[in-house]
C-alpha cells in the first residue's frame, strides 16, 4: 500500500517569490510591452530554415561546431571564449552556479532584471541590493564601488538596464572590474545595439568580467531562446562544465548563425527604432508626461496614480505595455518599435490622457 509523503523544498525555493511574466494572449496586439523587435525576425532567417532544415536536424541531437565558428567570427573572439546559451537566462544560471556557493553574496541593482534575483536565489545566495539614483534613475557608480567588499561574489548588471533605460560607460565598468578582482561581474549587453557601448573589448584584460548578447531584442528570435556568454577561456571551460550538454536547440543555434551574417536587417531596424523613440519624445513632451531619456529600446514615463488605468486601457486598445510602478512609483514602460506603432500608441495615449 503506497504511504503518502511530503515532499519539502530547499529553503531557497521556498522563499523566493514566483515570477510570472504577463505573457497571454498577445499575438494578436501591438506588442509594446516586453522589448521585443516589433516587425518580426529576420525573412532570411526564416527563409533559410524552411529551405534547409531536414527531418534529420530534428531527429539529431544539437551540434553547435558551425554555430560557434561564425559566431566567434561576429563577435571578434576565440572560440573557447564564448558558449552558447538557452537566452540570456541561461548565461546568468551558469555564472552563478558556476562561481556562487550557497549563502555567498551577490550584488544586484533595483529596479533591474527580475531573473538576476531569481537565479541568486535559487542558488541560495545571498542577494544585497543597491538603488538607481532617485528622480534621474541613473547608474549608481559610486554607491556600487562603496558596496563591493571581498565578501561579494557576483555582480549583475545590466547595460542599459532594463526597465530604466539608463547605462553605465565603460570607465565606470573598468573600476568596477578594478575594485573586485575576485569578483564575477556581469555585464548583460541585452540592448547593445541601441546605445553602441560594449566591454567585449576588455574580455583580454580582466579575468572576472563576462559579457552576455541575447538574440531575443534586435534580433526578433525571442522565441528561439539563443544568446551567448563571453569571458577568458579558463572561466567558460568552467562554466561548460555545469551547461547540459544540450541547452539549446539546433533550430535556435542554426538561426543564430543565419542572423549574424545579414548587419543590415539589424543596422536599419536599430536605426528604425531610434527614430521612433525621438518621435516618441515628442509626443511624451507634448502631453507633459515625464519620461526617463533611454539608451534602450523602451522608455520608461511617469502616469501617476494612473500607471495600471493607462495600462489597461491601452491593452482595450490592442496596444501592451508594462506597467512597472511596483517597483518605482507611477512608471509605465513602453517598447519603441517602429514610428508607425509609435505614432498609434501616442494617439491613444493622448486620448486616455
């Protein structure tokens, strides 16, 4: 006779908060709610899968040799210097499971991205937090390089960070990396093509530095789940260590390939959106609402009280956007795609307004 039981989860679990991304029902609005590139992924992406994915690619398990050549080739490192990864996600479970043991410290920014505090905790980290500046939300250098003691493991930052918008120059992030020698930092480079700042060029320089790309945003293969992790050789060797051997799928290592070798449907989608997010400025300014200057492509303004009544009323309107005034009072966050989705989200917004 079978005995029923209970079974009991590691602590860490239990006191981590689920995360549940508003993610229903979506494919029939404008999508102006979670980053993503608004026109789709790139047609010679797709164009390339139907004419040359077999049933023996879906019948094999992934090999990634072609996929990591040319993408060490695009990105300008060795190939023992990156690893392919199940969406940025992924990249930062390695990095900590890789080099935080439990009850380590690891330093996070808030209001930042949800999972760097749902992977510290799940590995049982401790998770300390430091604030963007009040009123300006920009990067709190000093206060981060005040915080970084020899008990702090990792650090997560994202640049530009999501859902502020605002960054971090490259001088600030060689300090950092100078003051913890010791320590893994992170520098999730999810928007890289927006704002053109990257600290790929430091990998040789600094053994504690990773670097993470996402084919999720520019690239319009969220869907896919691809991304990659940079660091020295020895710190992926490592970090290959605890990856599955199967993390990502050959679909989205294939795609991932095919995408780097077109910069122009990238080049004229970047300079789409910071068009649109010009044009969204001035919409902004002419209906008076505060908004935040991003590096990114989303803008976070003030609605007030009204953040979730604008949030909802848009969503009627078939128009998504996030609301983020959980975390700082007020804001909504808006993707910037193109100018004619700008424009008819501005229109709507003025009449809610």
């Amino acid at each position: 006779m079978a005995v029923s039981t209970k079974l009991t989860p590691r602590q860490a679990v239990l006191d981590m908060a689920p995360y549940h991304p508003p993610t229903g029902a979506r494919r029939s609005k404008l999508r102006l709610d979670f980053n993503e590139n608004t026109v789709g992924a790139p047609p010679h992406v797709i164009d390339f899968i139907q004419r040359y994915l077999t049933a023996a690619d879906l019948s094999m398990y992934p090999e990634y040799d072609h996929a990591l050549e040319d993408l060490s080739r695009h990105f300008g490192c060795a190939l023992n210097e990156l690893t392919l990864t199940n969406g940025t996600d992924e990249a930062i479970h390695l990095l900590l499971s890789t080099f935080v043991d439990h009850d380590q410290e690891v330093l996070i920014l808030k209001p930042s991205y949800a999972m760097y505090r749902f992977y510290a905790q799940l590995a049982g980290a401790k998770v300390r937090e430091l604030d963007y500046r009040p009123g300006t939300l920009a990067f709190p250098l000093d206060e981060v390089l005040e915080g970084l003691t020899p008990a702090t493991r990792a650090v997560m930052i994202s640049n530009p960070n999501n859902p502020t918008g605002t960054g971090i120059d490259l001088r600030g992030i060689e300090k950092i990396l100078e003051k913890a020698p010791h320590t893994a930092v992170l520098i999730d480079e999810a928007y890289y093509e927006f704002c053109g700042v990257t600290a790929m060029p430091l990998l040789s320089r600094y053994a504690n530095l990773f670097v993470s790309r996402t084919f999720s945003k520019t690239y319009g293969m969220a869907a896919m789940r691809c991304g990659c992790l940079f660091s020295q050789a020895t710190n992926i060797a490592h970090v290959r260590k605890g990856q599955s051997p199967y993390s990502v799928n050959a679909v989205a290592a294939m795609a991932a390939r095919i995408a780097v070798q077109d910069k122009k449907f990238v080049e004229d989608y970047v300079l789409e959106v910071l068009t649109a997010r010009e044009l969204l400025y001035i919409g902004l300014e002419k209906l008076n609402i505060p908004y935040i200057r991003s590096q990114a492509n989303f803008v976070l303004f003030q609605a007030g009280d009204r953040a979730i009544e604008i949030r909802d009323a848009l969503r009627e309107r078939g128009i998504l956007v996030r609301d983020r005034s959980y975390e700082i009072a007020g804001c909504v966050r808006v993707t910037v795609g193109t100018r004619d989705q700008i424009r008819q989200f501005l229109e709507e917004l003025e009449k809610l307004w």
